[in-house]
C-alpha cells in the first residue's frame, strides 16, 4: 500500500471540514482529514526506511496530510546539511499555515550560529511561508542563550500584506516580549512595526500568563488607535 493510500485509510471527512476551517489557504478537495496523532504514528513508522526517502523525494504532494506529513519526517532529519537541502526543496511547497509550524528541525539546535545566516535567506524570500517558517525558528530556537537583539530588528523590518506572516510577527514578538522584555519593548515603544502588528502584538502578549500584569499594563498604553 502506497504512503497515499495509507493516508486516505484514515481519511476522516467529519475532521476533514473542521481543518478546511482552520486553513483556507487550502482547497477543501486536498485535505483527507487524517488526525495528527495518526499521521505522527505513520511518520514514527516509515521514518528511516527507503520508503520515506523516496516519499520525500516526490514534489509537489498533491494532499494536505502528504505535506504534513513531509514536514513531520523533515523535522526528523538529524544530518544537518541534508536537512538544509530538504528545506530548500520543500519549503517553495508548503502552502498553509499548518504544514509551516509542523516544520520544527530539531538538528539545527547544534547549529544555530551557521542557522541563523540560513534564517537571513528565508526571511528575504518572496514566497510568504517561507517568510514565516523563517520568523518561527527565530522565536523558537533563538530567544534564549542564542538571542541578539539585532534579530528583533530583522523582524521589525519585514513588510508584509499577507496575513499568516503579520500573525507570526505578532506571535514572534509577544514572545519576545515574555523572553526578552527589555530588549523587545523598544520596538513597540519605537512604533517599529505597522498597525496591524503592533496592537496583534500586544494583544497577544496581553494573553500571555508569561508576561506580568505591571507590564500588559504599561503595554495597553501603547495600543495604537
């Protein structure tokens, strides 16, 4: 049985309309509904085996669980070179918010100086969820011991209309902000980002248990109306 076929077996319609909700970026027709702990469970299985290779060889998928899929098994690369090569091939593909976040390379942990000028390329990119994939391994592998506040500053300077890489800017710095408060509030302080994301930011930092109350004070004075 092919990696589709197996997928379409635990295809779940009713799950299936609940995903098409949460990504309109994708076409109702391309998702199967598979549930992630199944998809996980299929990608323990195959990772490591000639099959998932091959699997990831073969661009572009044409289902949104392939994607995931793809991303799941990418995650799990431990050679960090090929890792670089499978993210440059899969990243001009994913095309929705869900297969961007499930990329989580846990290789590049050990790599992060050498990373970090990679993440450079990604947030140049053209193609949006790139944009995003690059913002997202800012904040997560970079905001701790690995944090420079040149990187906020990088972020702050992205211009973007499409709304999945001003949502991730907000998330990026309200995290910052739960992280590395000192260094961050300059920015809103500043007025360094457009509108949308600086009152998104704050909002989301405000909903955040990480950040204390003195500061979603101070931050709600700095809502722009």
């Amino acid at each position: 049985m092919s990696i589709r076929e197996r997928l379409e077996a635990l295809s779940d319609a009713k799950n299936a309309d609940f995903v098409a909700s949460l990504a309109p970026d994708v076409a109702r027709e391309k998702i199967l509904g598979v549930r992630f702990p199944a998809l996980r469970a299929l990608a323990k299985e195959l990772r490591g085996t000639p099959e998932a290779a091959a699997f990831l060889a073969a661009l572009p998928h044409e289902t949104f669980e392939e994607n995931n899929l793809h991303a799941v098994l990418l995650s799990g690369i431990r050679d960090y070179d090929a890792l670089l090569a499978a993210l440059e091939a899969f990243l001009p593909f994913v095309d929705n918010w869900s297969t961007c976040d499930t990329l989580r390379p846990d290789a590049v942990r050990k790599h992060l100086p050498a990373f970090e000028r990679v993440i450079g390329a990604y947030l140049a990119s053209e193609h949006p969820y790139t944009v995003r994939f690059g913002i997202e391994m800012l904040m997560a592998y970079y905001l701790g011991e690995a944090f420079d506040p040149a990187q906020l500053d990088k972020v702050a300077a992205i211009r973007s209309e499409h709304y999945y890489v001003r949502m991730m800017q907000a998330w990026y710095f309200a995290t910052a902000l739960a992280k590395q408060y000192d260094s961050t509030i300059r920015i809103l302080e500043e007025r360094r980002l457009e509108r949308w994301t600086h009152n998104k930011t704050i909002q989301k930092a405000c909903e955040s248990y990480r950040v204390s109350d003195e500061r979603k004070a101070y931050l709600k004075t700095l809502k722009d109306k």
